[in-house]
C-alpha cells in the first residue's frame, strides 16, 4: 500500500504540470476573460440607458423584494453555474489525462528511464495500476476541487458586479450550495472512472504497446475501424451496423473522457425528460440516482469489462516489451 | 559456496539474429567480473536476462529465483546501473532518494545522504539540470546504499570524463564492494578496469569464448617481446597474436610454458585490451 502511494506520487510529481497547473491556469483565464466581459457589459448597459434588463440568474431578474421561491430558483441557478464552471475545469483535464494516458507507459521507454523504474523492487502490475489511478482518480479530484473554487471566484465577481446595482446578491449566495456541489462531483468521480475505463485501458495499452507514435495508434486504428464498418454496411454486407458501431466501439474508445458523456446513452438521450426552464427541477432532475441509474446499462458494464482486459494487455507488455 | 548466477545454455534469438547462443557461465559471490564483448555480441542482452527484463531459452538461475517468473523479488537483491542518464529528467535529487527509501525494502537513507553530501547535487536540483557526471553521482548514490547482492554495471561510465570516471570505480570499491557482493560490469573502456576486476569473460556472436579469474589468466597468456632472429622460432610455438614495434615482434602465446617463452626474450602478462584484440580478431570482418 505504502508503495502504491508513492506509486501515486510520483505520477503526480511527473504530471504536476498537466494535473495541477493546466486547470489552475484555465480557471484563472477563465475569471479573468468573464471580468472583462462583465465590465464590458456594464459600460454597454450604461451608455446604453434604458434598455438595461438588469442580470438574471435562474430566470430570475434580480430586484429588491424576491419571493422565497424566486430565491430558490437563483440558488438553483448558481448552483448549475457552479458545475458548468467544474465542466469546463474537468473538459481540460480530460484532455490533460487523455495525452497522460497516452504517454504513461510510452515516455519512459522511449527516454530509456524505464531502466531506472524497472531496477526497483515493483510490480509492473503496481506500477500500471499506479498510473490508472492517476488517470480516473487522482486528476478528476484535483479537477473538481479546482473547478469549484473558480465557481466560487466567478459567484464573487457576480456578487461584486451585482453590488454596484445595488442588489445584495450575498444573501443570494447563500441559497446556493457549494458544498452540494462538490460533494456531488466527487461522488461522481467513480462513475467516471467506470466510464472512462475503457478510454484510459485503450490508450494505456497502445502506450505500452507501441514502439513509436502511440497517438497515431490509438486514434487511427479505431476511426480506420469505423471506416471499414461504414463501409461494408454502405455495401449491405449484413449484420454489421455503423450507427451502432461509431457511437460504441469508436467514441468510447477515445471519448470516454469527456465528462458526462454518459448522459449521451440511450436513445433518446436521458436528458431529453428534463425541463430547461425550471433550474430547481432541471437540477433535481439530474441528482446523483439520476446519473447512477447509467449503472443498469449494460454498455456501461461491457465498457468496464473491455477495459480490464485492455489495462491486463498493457500490463502485459509493460512487462515483456522489450525494446530499450 | 553457492554461486549468485548459474546460466547454462543461455539463448535469446531476435526476429533476424541470435543474440545469445547457448551461453553458459557461472559467476560467484564476492567477485567483480567483467563481462567484455564487441558491439553486438550479446553482452547487454545477457545483462537483461539475467534482470528478468527479456525472455530467453535455456537456464538461468539468478540467487536461487527465475529472472522470467520472480523479477518484483529479485530485485530487492540485485540492483543496476544502465549507462548514463537513465535517471528521469523531471525527477527532483530529494524525490529520487525519497521515492527509492519508501519503495526499496533494503535501502539505508542515512548512508546516501552521506554519499550525497560528498558531491555538489542540491536536493531542488532536477536531473535536467545536472551534468551527466553529476547524474552518475545520484544514481550511484542510491544504488549503494541499497543492501543488495549483486550488483550489475552496463556501460555505467559511458560518456563522462576521466575524473568521474575514476571516482566512480573507486567509490565502488572503497564504500561498496565486500565479500558479500557481487558486481557485473560491461564496459568499452578495459584498461580501466583492469585492476579491479576479479574475473574476465569474453563474449563473442552470443556465446562466452573466455571464462576466466585474473590469476590464472596471468599464468595460461603471456606476452613475449621478441627480437627479429628469433621471431620464427616463436612463431612456431602458434602465437595467438603478432604486432610490431620498434623493429621487434611481440607474441601473445596461450598455455605456453614459461621456461620456453624466456629463451625468447622478456616475457609480461598481457593487458586485458591485448588479449581482448587478439581473441576478437576478424569479428568485423
């Protein structure tokens, strides 16, 4: 377990950049560009006199006297404006883990310190495991947390912009839930890890396997698949679907990490039964049961069960690989 | 005493070459062997066999386990150096010690921060930033302070200058080597480490052409410097070698009795380099 954890660290040491840094960098980007858009708008809304709506949130104008469930429906609004914050935060770090994922097993052959990694007592079973973790664990965490606290700078922003209109908007705030928020993202973070699992033990194995150019692999290969399949089912050789086949095969090899992706299941999809209008009931609507109900698809599961046995190639050849 | 590798009929075949062809050796404890070859001759392959790093038919018993089935166990006991800068870049001095004391069962801090103070290495440094002799310091640093019994050197010295290149061998030999361990080493440069090996194998095209301690090699090959007339007469004794100098012929006899050889004229023991030329005739041909 000790080594497991120093397994852990390590990847984080090497990928501090990519894990830590990327989504910090973004977010600060990110509060910076939508400072300057808000200040934009306010000098706009001034020249521009009258027509000056005010700020909605939630479908909320905000005024003076709001009723308490007006007051719900903001909290509620902040609330979606906090995880689309985190998904913005967590987009990045998809693609951060995608690259990670793709170089994990691939770098330290190619530099040759896979030598120094392999004259110490570990299992490269522990040590492919190690970086899987990295991959479905440690960077969505990090993620999260990182993304909530850019909602919670752009939630002070609002709130300051909203002051200069003298709208208290720190009452408001406070019918917003933060701790919700993330409690609820993390929570996630093993729904992901299922999810994605097929994603990560596609690039890891071809990050194992490959001798050089591991991206070409891991991308040609499944898209040149796909283009087989449409192909043969333009021919109307039988039993072969394309419509089936990209969706399943191709985007859940490479795609798997966008988060939330698994709301794309199921046709139509699962969110087509919400109401956009109402933010207290759309966010109801997707609570936690709502996007762990994916667990009764067995696509999920096939995914799961696809990406062990990827994972177990690519332990295999980390391995056996013998080329440095 | 039970030896800490026994490979017998070792052989590793690549899609187009042997590699090794039916090495077979046996290498004891407490023994510095140098394990010399030409480019190509197997001798990084064998290295990794015995590692566990590649497949192989044939016998290889490496302190009583299989390189091929118990690697994870192996190598709390043995420990390498693969030439230079193997050392990830982006690794901090403080993290690679610090990640070696909490993944290696039988390393002993104390003893590298020792090691590390006697060098110019800060702890915020990252191997980027280190000069390829500074790399070998850390990496040195670690593996001897790791209690491990065997020891194996592929081209440890390769690239750096003479000054780290005579520390490395003497640091290895003064706060390293005890009868308890063993150390392998492949290396181009011979003469340097002549002196401190306890036993030699030649290798050539995948198989062990000399399997040798230094004593005895100094009693079964012997260099003679011979005047032109009586050059015939030594070359009737089948010399191994001939080469010239300063109007004198000098003969590299094998398993010639010394008497015979002093009628010829001064008689010296052979420099492993000599030797390894003489033996290596024609490899490149």
């Amino acid at each position: 377990m000790k080594t497991f954890y120093w397994l852990v660290k390590r990847e984080f040491w090497e990928t501090k950049g990519g894990f830590f840094w990327a989504p910090i960098v973004t977010g600060i980007v990110f509060l910076v560009l939508n400072g300057m858009a808000l200040i934009v708008g306010e000098v706009f809304g001034r020249r521009g006199g009258d027509h000056w709506q005010g700020f909605r949130i939630g479908g909320q104008g905000l005024h003076a006297d709001l009723a308490p469930d007006q007051v719900a429906q903001i909290g509620a609004g902040i609330d979606i404006m906090f995880y689309a914050v985190a998904s913005i935060i967590l987009c990045v770090t998809a693609i951060v883990v995608f690259f990670y994922a793709l170089g994990s097993l691939y770098d330290d052959r190619r530099d040759r310190s896979i030598l120094f990694w392999k004259s110490l007592p570990i299992s490269d079973t522990s040590t492919v495991l190690s970086k899987l973790a990295s991959a479905l664990f440690v960077a969505p965490a990090i993620a999260v947390v990182v993304g909530v606290l850019v909602a919670l700078g752009m939630a002070v922003i609002i709130a300051i912009a909203a002051a200069l209109h003298g709208v208290g908007l720190w009452a408001l705030l406070m019918a917003s839930h933060p701790i919700r928020v993330v409690l609820n993202l993390i929570l996630l973070i093993p729904l992901y890890a299922l999810w994605a699992l097929p994603t990560v033990g596609w690039l890891m194995l071809c990050s194992a396997w490959a001798r050089s150019k591991p991206f070409l692999w891991a991308v040609v290969l499944p898209i040149a698949a796909g283009v087989l399949v449409s192909w043969f089912d333009m021919l109307g050789v039988p039993g072969l679907s394309s419509g089936w086949f990209w969706p399943n095969v191709v985007l859940r090899l490479f795609g798997g990490l966008m988060p939330g992706s698994w709301l794309m299941l199921g046709e139509p999809s699962s969110l087509a039964g919400l109401d956009h209008h109402d933010p207290a009931a759309l966010l109801d609507g997707m609570n936690l049961a709502f996007h762990y109900s994916t667990l009764a698809n067995p696509t999920l599961w096939i995914g799961v069960i696809a990406g062990v046995a990827m994972v177990a190639g690519a332990i295999w050849f980390r391995r056996w690989r013998d080329d440095s | 005493m039970t030896a800490v590798v026994t490979a017998t009929g070792l052989t590793k075949r690549y899609k187009s070459s042997l590699a090794l062809d039916g090495a077979s050796f046996q290498i004891g404890p407490g023994r510095i062997v140098g394990l010399i070859g030409p480019n190509g001759a197997g001798k990084t392959t064998a290295l990794k066999a015995i590692l566990g790093l590649t497949t192989f038919d044939g016998h290889l018993d490496v302190l009583g386990l299989d390189p091929r089935k118990e690697r994870d166990k192996l190598m709390e006991q043995v420990c390498f150096i693969a030439d230079v800068a193997v050392l990830p870049r982006w690794l901090k001095v403080r993290d690679a010690v610090d990640f070696v004391a909490n993944t290696h069962p039988r390393f002993d801090r104390a003893k590298c921060d020792a090691f590390l103070a006697r060098t110019k290495l800060q702890p915020e440094q990252k191997v980027k930033q280190l000069s390829k002799g500074m790399i070998v310091q850390l990496h040195l640093a670690l593996v001897m302070s790791i209690d491990a019994k065997l020891l194996i050197l592929d081209e440890p010295t390769l690239g750096l200058d003479i000054l780290y290149r005579k520390q490395f061998y003497q640091t290895l030999l003064e706060d390293y080597f005890d009868e308890e361990k063993t150390i392998l080493v492949t290396t181009h440069q011979v003469e340097e480490i002549e002196h401190i090996l306890t036993d030699l194998m030649f290798i050539r095209d995948g198989k062990i052409v000399l399997d040798t301690d230094m004593d005895s090699l100094g009693e079964r090959f012997s260099e003679v410097l011979v005047g032109a007339e009586l050059a015939s007469a030594a070359r009737e004794l089948k010399p191994l070698d001939e080469r010239q100098v300063f109007g004198k012929s000098i003969f590299l006899f094998d398993n010639v009795s010394r008497p015979q050889l002093e009628q010829l004229g001064e008689v010296r023991r052979p420099s492993i380099g000599d030797l390894f030329v003489a033996t290596m005739k024609g490899t490149y041909a």
